[in-house]
C-alpha cells in the first residue's frame, strides 16, 4: 500500500465510524419517538431504507488506526459494563420482587405454568395474553362472552386467575364459549403468541418458581446473539474492522432496553437467524436451515422473512430440513389443537390492527394497503436477485428486507428494530472492509 493511501483507508474506518454511530443514533430516536410518532418513525426507516439501498463498496478498504482502536475498545468495555450491570439489576429485581417486565416475557412465564399443569397455552378458551384480553374486550361482549364480573372487580379477578390459572377464577374473567361463532374465534384468541420453545425451555425455572430465570435467559441470549454476529463480522473482514460493529451493537439502545432490561423475545429468533446465516455463509446451508427453524420455534418473525436464502444453488436438503425440524416443534401442539395454535401464532398478525407506532396510523387504509404490496414486490425481486447471484451481499439483503418488512408494517414496536438493525451493522462493517472469508467459507 502506498503512502498516500494509508490516510484515505483510515479515513475510509471513520467514515465507517460515523455511519455506525448514525445506526446507534437512530436506536434512540426510535425510544425517543414511540407511540404517537409513527410518521417521524416512518421517515427514520425510510432514511435507513435508502442509505442502504444505496450503499457500495469504496474504493480503499478501511483501516483501523491506533488511536481508533484504543476509542473502540473503551466503548466496548463501558458498554460491556453496562450490560452486565444492567443485566444484574434487572435480575435482581425481579427475583425480589418475583415480576417480569413487559408482557411477552409475562405471556412466556404464564404459557409454562399452564404447561406444567398438562394444560395447552393456545388452545380453546386458554387465557394467556392479558393485553389482548383487554384490547379485545368490545369484541368478546359483543359476542356474548364478557367477564362475569362488574368492570371495578374486573382487576382483582384477573390477578386472581393470574395467581392459581385455575378454571373457576378463569370462567370470572372468561366465560365459556361455545364451540362455533364470533365466541368461538375470541376463545382461540387469547392463548400464547409465540412458538413453544421458550415456555418449554422455562419449565424447569417455572417448576422451581423462579420468574426472575425469563429475564436472565434473555440477557444471556442478547450477549450470544451480540457474540455470535461479531464472530460472523470477524470472519468475513477481520478483527478491528468488526470490533467497531462490535461498538456498535453493544450500544443499540433497542437491544439493550427491548431484551436485557425487558423480556421482548425475537432475541431468541434473532439468535437462531445469526447462527442460521453463520452456517449459511460457511457453506452449511442444512445447518442453517435447522437453525433457522429453531428460530421460527420460539417467534415464526424475524425468521420467515429469513426462509428464502435457504434456497440458493437451488439444493432442496435445506428447505427440507427447515420444514421437518419446524414441523416436529409445533405438531405436538397442532395435534391438540390445530385451530388454537393457527389463530394464536401463524394467523395472529392478521388481527392485529394499526397503531400510531407505524405512519399507517395517520394515513388512509388504501394507502397501507398499496405500501404493502409494494414492500412484499421489493422483498421478492430482493431474494431472486440474491438468488440469482445479482447481489453478493447477504448482509445487505437481509437489512433490506428486514427494513422494507418493517416501514409498511401496520406497527412498528422498537422490540422490532434489531430485525433490521444487526444486519445494517453487518452490512456496513462488509463493507467497509477486504471482505476477507473464514477457511471453509464460500464467496456470496
């Protein structure tokens, strides 16, 4: 490399720096404006839509100086002590006090215990989901099957169910409902929302009451997911250049907050879609897939959108392979109650309605409906270009589709963002960087 060159490559890595830090940035701006602010979040994700719509390769290869490498690694060490302090309180909180912040990892636990007494967390009549209780309550009265109890008991009622899940405290809350009708789908309504890995992961905390065990599996989980796509960036551009994707990472505010200090659970999908792309990436696609399908076990979003890579080269092994590991985690559950477990988790995002967290919220339903169907066209001429051998990045693609799956969503809630986030870090770091393979590993 020439002398004039080495300036330009480090000024290549700061330039790389700043793109991170705008990436970091926008995971702020997403908690700065949340619900009510689906128009600014739009613009956010439509900036971040475009910016990597548009990016390509320089023309030097970014070299990590000194003195950026002492900023990155004293950024990564506060940041690691963040986590880890924050990881403990949060623990330590909920062992006190024997809550769980945020409903999905409320769900999780809930969905266990009626695991561990013999009973179906998404079957008929189950009562799982206690937001959706409440946002569905007009709808369950209309059709005939309101609490039992007066609104001002309607409280106490339900932390009486929540307390034993027994079937009295259940039919104060729930009445039920009969096996056809508008009563029939609101009783198919209100189970657990996820795939059933997570609950049966937790049988034993569950066993042992100790709720405090959802949050530290989450926290564990975020720093093996964090770990994992550092070591996949590692790989593909070497050390210094991943360290600051590393930076980057460790200081997203989405995943901190959404799943070392709440319970949200795509954390446990977006691990699996890491290791899925990992094995992917190493020319494993089979490993891949059945990773992949792990991951679809415990939330089907971010990983279906996910699915499509497994068909690259045309081999059917890994589709094959995704199909039979997902069928054989949920059959058990489709057995028992196939409807409960369609109108639960796969057919659950058709009912769930707009909110002011997505620019829908504030625009006429047509035009969410056409910004949908253009999404889902840009997904597809997305994945056949890659599959095609049009686009060498799969990086890239996956921040695209994540980033297009998520600006004509109906709602955009921050546990979201990493969706897209950890693929743009990945994305940029490639890059920016010599693009250098890990032995075993095959060009894209």
């Amino acid at each position: 490399m020439s002398a004039s060159a080495v300036p330009l490559s480090s000024a290549r890595a700061l330039g790389l720096a700043g793109a991170l830090a705008l990436v970091v940035a926008a995971s702020f701006a997403f908690r700065l404006f949340d619900w009510g602010a689906g128009p600014t979040r739009g613009v956010i994700l439509l900036e971040m839509l475009v910016a990597m719509a548009w990016l390509g390769a320089p023309a030097v290869s970014a070299e990590v100086g000194t003195r950026l490498s002492l900023v990155v690694n004293a950024v990564i060490a506060a940041a690691a002590a963040l986590w880890l302090s924050t990881a403990v309180t949060t623990v330590a909180t909920s062992a006190r006090t024997g809550a769980i912040p945020l409903d999905q990892g409320q769900t999780t636990w809930r969905a266990g215990r009626l695991l561990l007494r013999g009973e179906n967390p998404y079957g008929f009549g189950a009562l799982v989901d206690f937001q959706t209780y409440f946002d569905r309550m007009s709808l369950r009265e209309a059709a005939g099957v309101g609490p039992a109890v007066p609104p001002d008991a309607l409280k106490s009622a339900l932390q009486a169910y929540d307390s034993t899940l027994a079937a009295p405290e259940r039919a104060a809350v729930l009445p039920p409902a009969p096996a056809a009708g508008p009563a029939a789908l609101e009783a198919h309504l209100l189970g657990y929302k996820y795939g059933p890995l997570f609950p049966l992961l937790a049988l034993p905390f569950v066993a042992l009451g100790w709720p405090a065990a959802i949050m530290a599996l989450n926290g564990l989980v975020a720093a093996l997911a964090v770990a994992a796509l550092y070591a996949t960036m590692r790989e593909r551009v070497g050390a210094p250049l991943a360290r600051l994707g590393l930076a980057a990472l460790m200081c997203d505010n989405t995943i901190l907050v959404n799943f070392v200090t709440k319970s949200a659970t795509d954390i446990w999908a977006l691990l699996f879609c890491i290791l899925a792309v990992r094995a992917v990436l190493r020319d494993r696609p089979s490993w891949g897939a059945a990773a992949l399908a792990i991951g679809f076990g415990f939330k089907i979003f971010p990983c279906a959108l996910l699915f499509p890579m497994l068909l690259k080269d045309r081999r059917a092994a890994p589709a094959l392979v995704f199909v039979g590991v997902a069928a054989a985690i949920y059959a058990p559950f489709a057995i028992a109650d196939l409807s409960g477990l369609m109108h639960n988790v796969f057919l659950w995002p058709a009912y769930l309605g707009t909110d002011t967290t997505s620019w829908a919220a504030f625009a006429p339903p047509l035009a969410g409906r056409i910004a949908r169907l253009l999404g889902l066209a840009a997904i597809v001429a997305l994945w056949a270009r890659y599959l095609l051998r049009r686009e060498p990045s799969l990086f890239r693609v996956l921040a695209l589709v994540a980033l297009l799956a998520l600006v004509t969503s109906a709602a955009f809630h921050n546990n979201y963002v990493p969706w897209a986030s950890i693929w743009i870090v990945a994305a940029l770091v490639e890059r920016f960087g010599p693009a250098r393979l890990a032995p075993g590993a095959s060009a894209l």
